[in-house]
C-alpha cells in the first residue's frame, strides 16, 4: 500500500507542471480578441491550432508510438498504423453521431483531450517507474515533465481559440482547455497504478490520439481557416503552428 501511495503521489507531482502549462496556455487563448469567422485573426488562430495538431500528432505521439512498440520487440509501424487508423475511424463515427445530434459542435478540444491522455501516462509512467527503481532516474521523468509541460502552452491555447471564436465567450474558452488538460494527471496516475498494463498499450493509444487530432485538423481547423478567399492569414498560420510545435517537441524531446 505504501508503494502504491509514493508512486501515485509521484506521477501526480510530475503531471502537475503539464497541466498547470495547459491552462496556461487557455489564459493566452482567452486573451485573443474575438472575431467574425472571416476575419484575419480568426482565421490565423484556427491556422496555428491546425499546425500545432498536425506537429503535435507527429512528434509528439506516431513517433514515440514507433519506438516504444519496437521497444516491446515488435514492428513500430504496425502499432503506429493501427492505432492512428482505429482513431481516426472512431472520430469519424463520433463526429457523425455529434452533428446529427448537435450540427453545430467541435471536436477540436476533444481531440486534444484524447492527445494529452496518453502524455499524461507517459509522464506519470516515467515518475512511477523512476520511484520503484531509485532516484537514478527521477532527473529524466522531470525533463520529460518540463518538455511535455512547455509543448502544452501552444496546445492549451488550441483548444481555446476555436471555443473562443465560436462561442464568444472566454469563459467557455478557459474552461475548455483547463478540461483538456485535466487527464493528464488522471492518465498519469492510472499509469501508475497500472504500471505494466500502461506500458503495453501505450504505443497504441499513443498513435490512436494521433489518427484523431488529424481527422479533426482536416475536418474542422483547415478547412475553416483556409476557406476565405481574402488572403493567406490561415495557411500561414498552418505553417507557423506547425513549425513553433515541431521546435518544441525536438528541442525538449
């Protein structure tokens, strides 16, 4: 019981710093100023968020996927491919659940819910982990804390950009990418208390979030960013999203 106490309390410390960035980073979306649809702002915002997704789905989760499943000893791809399919066919049948029942809903937060769930794991697995085997290795669940943590401010603000310009209201912006952040110290903690299942399918759920932050990124975020015919403020934005997420996640690993 007191092992398992000392690794919870562990992954729940090291999730912390992950989440507290995800909020962060809504406070910065909610600073946005809110627009019409069309406008250059807007546009750019929806942009940015599309190419934090589409770095975050690449770096931050296929890789990691391919390289602990050829960890496990099997080939990286078959983990990689088959869980972004399966992701992406789940968000295809949830979006079509949603808008028949609600036309007007987003899945970008959810999607990014979906992609810090399987971070939060890894971050609380290495805390864990680093607990059971002696401090040799707690150094290197706190760099992975800190790198996840700084990717998680543009991701925070990802989700809040979107909810803040098609609700027009902060609040529900805020709130939005607080929630979005919350699993991660949930992930974390169940990682540790399932420490050896967590290990196993983690490759898995890694490239699942994956296969879903692209379909959303393809189905809502581009497309309404790039659709105006009034300049390129949404692919550039595309561009710069992509290109800030792609820094951070190999700078910070």
């Amino acid at each position: 019981m007191q092992q398992i106490l000392t690794t919870g309390a562990a992954a729940l410390t090291a999730t912390a710093f992950p989440f507290l960035c995800t909020s962060l980073g809504a406070v910065f979306g909610c600073a946005a100023r809110s627009s019409s649809p069309d406008s250059v702002g807007n546009r750019a915002a929806l942009g940015f968020a599309g190419g934090v997704m589409i770095a975050a789905s690449v770096f931050s989760l296929l890789l990691p996927a391919v390289e602990q499943a050829e960890a496990q000893g099997y080939p990286g791809w078959i983990a990689a491919c088959g869980g972004f399919a399966i992701g992406a066919i789940f968000l295809l049948i949830l979006d079509s659940i949603l808008h028949r029942a609600k036309p007007n809903c987003s899945l970008s937060s959810f999607a990014i819910t979906l992609h810090n769930l399987p971070e939060g794991m890894a971050v609380g697995l290495s805390a864990a982990l680093a607990v059971l085997s002696g401090t040799g290795l707690m150094a290197g669940a706190g760099a992975l804390a800190f790198g996840v943590g700084i990717q998680n401010i543009p991701e925070g603000a990802a989700v809040a950009l979107p909810t803040l310009h098609r609700t027009n209201s902060r609040w529900k912006a805020l709130r939005a990418g607080v929630l979005s952040g919350i699993v991660e110290p949930l992930g974390g903690l169940a990682a540790a208390l399932l420490a050896g299942l967590a290990t196993i399918i983690l490759p898995w759920l890694l490239s699942f979030a994956a296969g879903a932050m692209v379909y959303v990124t393809a189905e809502e975020l581009i497309p309404t960013a790039c659709s105006s015919k009034k300049g390129m403020a949404g692919t550039l934005g595309v561009l710069v999203g992509f290109v800030v997420m792609m820094a951070l996640d190999l700078s910070l690993g």
